[in-house]
C-alpha cells in the first residue's frame, strides 16, 4: 500500500496510463467547455467582478425581456422568471461568486461555478422533494450567466490557465474529442470500459484516464485535489501530504522511464534471435500523425475514419475527406497507411444513425453493413481514398467488420464500380492498391480459410473480437471485467485467423487494444505475426520489450499457453515470465499485471 | 429590533411563488429582514435561502427586522402572510 492517507479512494478501470495530479473540473455532458484559470494579480479580480456583473445585467435584461413576452401569453407562470430574477441576485449565487472571485483569486466562471455547486449541497439535504427540485431553476439561471460569461471570454482567455481534472458521468467520443487537452490532465468517469473508444481517444491523446468508477461524478467536488492513477485504475481524492508526495515520486519515475524508452524508439522491433515484426500505430485523429513519427511506428495498420462523420446531419462531402487522408498519407509517407473504411453504429453514432432507435445495436446495422445499405456514402468515402492512392501510392484499405465471403465481395463489388467510374473520369489510383479486412467476428475466424483467397491482407481486431466472442459489451461496467483478451478461445482464435493467412501466403496483422499490451508481448510474438499496430504512445515500449525477447521462447511459450484453461492462469503465467525476462520494464508497472507474479517479492 | 410570530398558512407553504413575493416586499426595505424556523435563520431578502428553509404549511416561523424602517417593513410582510400570499 502507498503511505498516507486520503478522504477517498476510488478503484476503476485505468484506460490511459500515467499519473496526473490536479484539481477536480466537473463537467455535465454536452456541456464540454473548460474555462479556468488563476487571475496573476489583484487588479484583474475586478476585472472579473466587473464581467460577472455584466454577465448577470445581461441576464436580468434579457430575462425581464422574457419576462414581459410572458406577461402577456401566460401571464399565470410570468412568476417564474421572476422567481429566476430573484435567483438571479441572489446571495447564495451572486454574493457568493463575488466572494469566491475576492477570495481565491479566480475568474468569474469558475467561481460561479464553485458558488452552484454549494448551493446545490444545501438543496440536495432538503426533503421536501418540490423544493429539492428548485434547483434546477438555480442551474439554469447560473447555465444563462455562464453563456453570457463565455461569450465574452472566448477572445480573452489569455489569462494564466490551470489544467484540470475532467470529471464526468460518461463521455462520449465526440465529447472527448471536444475537450481541450491541453487544458485537461487526467479525465475520470462513472461509466465506460477499457476499450470503450473515449478510453481509446484518451489514450491516443496521453491523457491518464480511469473509467468504471461508478460514483467519482457524485463524490467530487469542482476544486478538490486528486490523484488519478492511470496504471492502477485508481482515483484518490483530497490526498494528504505523504499520500502527495508518494504519487508526486511516482509520476517522476515513470516520466524518467518513458524519456529513457522513447530515446530509443527508432530502432526496429527485432528480436535476440533476428526476427523482426513491423510495429504500426492505430490511429484516429490526423493531430495524431505526429506521435505516430516521434514514437517510431512503421506506418499506420489502422487508421479509423469515424471522426469526420461524428455529430453530422449530412455526411462530409468528397473533397473534406480526400484532403484530409491525403494530408495523413503523405505525413507518414514512405510508410503505409491503412485505411479502415467507415466503422459507424454501435457506440460512435452520429446523428442519422442514432435515429435508428435498436435494441441492440452492436448486432445491428453498424459498420459494413450500414456502409452497403447507404451506398452513397460508402462510395464518395471509397473515390477519396482512390484518389488519394493515386497521388500517394502508400494506401492500404480495410474493410471492418466483414462476416463471411458474401459481405466480403459486395465490398469488392462496390470497390470495383467505384474504380470503374474513376477510370472513365481519367482520374488516378493505385492500381496495386491492396485491399484486406479486419478480422473482428468470430463468423470470419471459422472461414478465415475462404477469406484469405480473396484479401491481400487480415488485420485481428481483438476489441470487437472479444467482444463478440465472449458476448460481452465492452462498455457495460456489469460486465466488464468479463472481458478477458486472454481467455484461450480468443487466443485459439487469433493462431486460427494467424495460420490461415500464413499458409495463404497474406500478411497478417493484429491492432487491437491487445497489440499495445507489453505484457502479452510473449505470446504475440507465438503468432509469427507479420506486424502489431497499436496506440503510438505504446510503441516504444513494446518495440523495447521485443528486442530483448527472442522468436524461438515465444513460440515455445505460445504452444505451453494454448492448452491452458483461464485467462487468469495465462495472465499468472505471462506476470512470472514478465518479472523473470523483463524485470526493468515492468517493475515501475506492477499494477497494471492485474496480480502481482508470486516471485516478484514486492508487496502491493 | 422587532419581531413577529406566524403560522404559514397557505396551501403550498413557503414555495417559489411565495418566496418571490417575500423577497419582492422586503426589498423595498432597507432593514435586515430575516425568517426564523428551529432556530435557523433564513435572510427575507433572498430566495434561496426562504426555500432552503423548506415551510410547508403548518410550520411556525418568527420574522425579525432590524432598521430604520423595521416596523413598516414587518406589517408590510404580515399582510402578505395574512393573504396567503394571493393564493386563494
């Protein structure tokens, strides 16, 4: 146990690593907009006491123009803005702000912030459920002053910024994306699981994160102090010194590891015994071209082109989409960039998809199925990424989420058209352009076999592998610790897709969430596959770990492995092999093994 | 200063509605105007605190002024109370 103690601790899922120690921002969903910074000196706490004036002026006018128009269609309820007038002034709210704003030297919003949330302590003791209820009323009246304090800071907000600690029920992807990282040190939420795709934007954006805590959004308050300990899944609030201290040493060390592992990452993943396995990064943002270079990837095994569509009535058009992999393309250029074509539905939905309305929407019409069916889309996303092909010749493309042969060549079959159609217009592709699929239903590991004569490539996406396979939802906390990426028909799975290939004479590849896991390096390695993609901030570690691990252990390790029963038996076993083989890369990470290897002799 | 002993009477208690009212009335005071329940203490000029103070009907409250206009600023009030703040 680390020393010191803690008002609380909280244990979660920890998705993105690292430590971040801060001050707790709690946000409300769909109200993503960080705003908080310290005021350097005193003359400009009256410059905030001034803006928060002119904010809540602007409130009352616009609430007595609001007012008057009540008066004179619903004259019964006018009351009620003038009960919102009244809150308006109010001490608890206005006086309060000042108060805060004198006190701790912050600006306006932030204060009024601090302000809401203690008068929402004094309501929610109340029993009088009506009155509990008023609150609201006093949300809304702070959400109004807030807009109008927002908008004036958009130009200004120049000020000195202190980075926060997102707190939030549930993020989604778009959510997320929104956040301003630089402004953001770690993100904690009640819901959500390991391969949630918040989890995995966090992660690609270096953002230590825990999820699946349950009650973190209810238990902190804007302000505190805490901890959040990306390795081990844990939250701490209001730390004491020594707890501090303790955390503050650890952030160092593993800060310290990282520059020594990243110093090297340019060398190739080769092992003792000169086997050598690409290592690609997976990738979702074009901002990320940048780590995928400084962490030394090989290129890109998947590039996800969901974001462009997210929180959209009408699908980007044609040239949005062409500029932007063209962009990406020629970043990583002489390396390849595989392209995963539209991967929609499930849990990335925009706004036309979520009007579907079903009941269970990872069985539903998501991914390619969605993308056959509206074919417009598919289309002017496959003639961009033609387009770009022609000009770059470093494009790969992916279809996701492929069942069976039949799926598999309506894909090709739209594919072709769109070719043709590009060769009557004169415009330039890739005519070697290799197409393949990720291998994500367990439906397409049994003919794996029939697939391979038909792709150039297979990629194992084990999130969606595990997932379907295991049958369990990866973003229900009721059941996410099911969710074993090491339970052995996974693995069976995964050498079953790994020796079609082979003997196909196709490369295969492996880029899921499991690929940038150091500790199942051993057994990836058994595979013989022909690369691993992965978060690029994993890169350098693993490719680390790989050039002092050697083929022939590995696939020794893998046979040994493959008749055991449990996932927790393999991970007992990879935990022993990790502390034996590769000591100095996993001591600073005990917590992440899950339990710790019997012969490693310190305690937790 | 000066005080006064009342039994919320109307139907809803001290409500929005009526909270708006008593700070609507108290404002046009300059004393410090305050509610009494069990010995907590709301100020009558803001609204939060009347509604946290949470009175249903029934419940027995004390209003104290203190001020100049002290006086005029309670029967102000009690004329409120005494209407049920124009509810029925």
């Amino acid at each position: 146990m680390p020393p010191g103690n803690a008002r609380m601790v909280l244990k979660g899922i920890g998705v993105a690593p690292g430590i971040a120690i801060g001050k707790a921002y709690r946000v409300d969903r769909n109200k993503v907009s960080l705003v908080y910074y310290y005021l350097p000196s005193p003359d400009q706490t009256k410059r905030e006491k001034d803006r928060f004036h002119t904010a809540v002026d602007k409130a009352e006018a616009d609430l007595k123009k609001l007012r008057a128009k009540m008066a004179g269609e619903f004259p019964e309820h006018a009351y009620i803005i003038d009960t919102h007038i009244h809150i308006l002034r109010d001490r608890m709210l206005y006086d309060e702000t000042i108060r805060i704003i004198d006190e701790q030297e912050i600006n306006a919003e932030w204060a009024l912030r601090q302000a809401l949330e203690n008068a929402q302590q004094i309501f929610t003791k109340i029993d009088d459920e009506y009155i509990r209820s008023r609150f609201s009323d006093v949300d809304f009246v702070a959400e109004r002053v807030l807009q109008n304090l927002t908008g004036q800071n958009k130009q200004s907000v120049a000020g000195i910024r202190e980075r926060v600690i997102v707190v939030a029920q549930d993020l989604s992807p778009a959510d997320t994306i929104q956040l301003q990282v630089e402004k953001t040190l770690g993100i904690v939420t009640d819901m959500g699981g390991k391969t949630s795709h918040t989890a995995i934007i966090t992660r690609s954006l270096d953002i230590p994160t825990v999820v699946g805590l349950e009650k973190v959004y209810q238990e902190v308050r804007s302000g505190e102090l805490m901890v959040v300990d990306g390795h081990a899944g844990k939250v701490i609030i209001d730390p004491d010194e020594e707890l501090l201290n303790y955390y503050y040493e650890r952030q160092y060390q593993l800060e310290r590891y990282r520059k020594e592992v990243v110093r090297c990452a340019e060398l190739p993943a080769e092992t003792e015994d000169g086997y050598h396995i690409k290592i690609q990064a997976n990738i979702e943002l074009l901002e990320e071209v940048v780590a995928v270079i400084d962490n030394g990837a090989e290129g890109v095994g998947l590039y996800r082109t969901e974001y462009l569509y997210l929180n959209l009535d009408q699908p980007p058009a044609e040239e949005t989409l062409f500029w932007d992999y063209r962009e990406v393309a020629e970043i990583i250029y002489p390396e390849m960039l595989t392209i995963r074509t539209l991967d929609l539905g499930a849990d990335k939905l925009t706004t036309r998809t979520r009007g579907l309305g079903e009941t269970n929407p990872a069985l539903g019409l998501r991914s390619i199925r969605l993308c056959l069916q509206e074919d417009e889309t598919f289309r002017t996303q496959l003639r961009a990424i033609l387009r770009v092909s022609g000009i770059t010749k470093n494009i790969k493309i992916m279809f996701p989420m492929i069942s069976g042969v039949g799926e598999l060549r309506a894909a090709k079959t739209v594919l072709e058209e769109v070719k043709q159609s590009l060769v009557q217009e004169s415009i330039e592709f890739d005519e070697n352009l290799q197409v393949g699929i990720m291998i994500e239903v367990p439906s397409a590991v049994a003919v794996a076999d029939l697939l391979a004569r038909e792709v150039d490539f297979f990629s194992i996406g084990t999130n969606d592998l595990v997932q379907y396979a295991l049958a369990i939802d990866r973003v229900n906390e009721n059941v996410a610790h099911l969710y074993e990426p090491l339970h052995p028909a996974i693995l069976r799975m995964i050498k079953q897709a790994a020796d079609a290939g082979r003997q196909a004479g196709i490369s295969v590849s492996l880029c899921g969430e499991l690929a940038g896991e150091p500790l199942y390096i051993p057994i990836l390695l058994g595979f013989e596959l022909d690369s691993l993609s992965m978060n690029p901030l994993a890169v350098p570690r693993v490719k680390k770990i790989i050039r002092n691990a050697s083929l022939e252990e590995s696939k020794d390790f893998l046979n040994e492995v493959l008749n055991f029963t449990t996932a927790g038996q393999i991970n007992d076993y990879l935990c022993d092999l990790a502390w034996k083989r590769f000591r100095e890369d996993f001591e600073l990470f005990v917590d992440e093994m899950g339990k710790l290897p019997a012969s490693s002799g310190t305690g937790q | 200063m000066v005080r006064k002993e009342l039994t919320i009477r109307n139907k809803l208690g001290l409500h929005a509605r009526a909270a708006a009212k008593i700070v609507q009335t108290s404002n046009q005071f300059q004393s410090n105007i305050c509610i009494i329940k069990n010995g907590r203490e709301a100020n009558a000029k803001s609204m939060l605190d009347i509604l946290t103070l949470s009175c249903p009907r029934g419940t027995r409250i004390e209003l104290r002024a203190e001020g100049k206009d002290a006086a005029e600023a309670l029967s102000a009030l009690a004329v409120l109370f005494d209407n049920k703040f124009g509810e029925e």
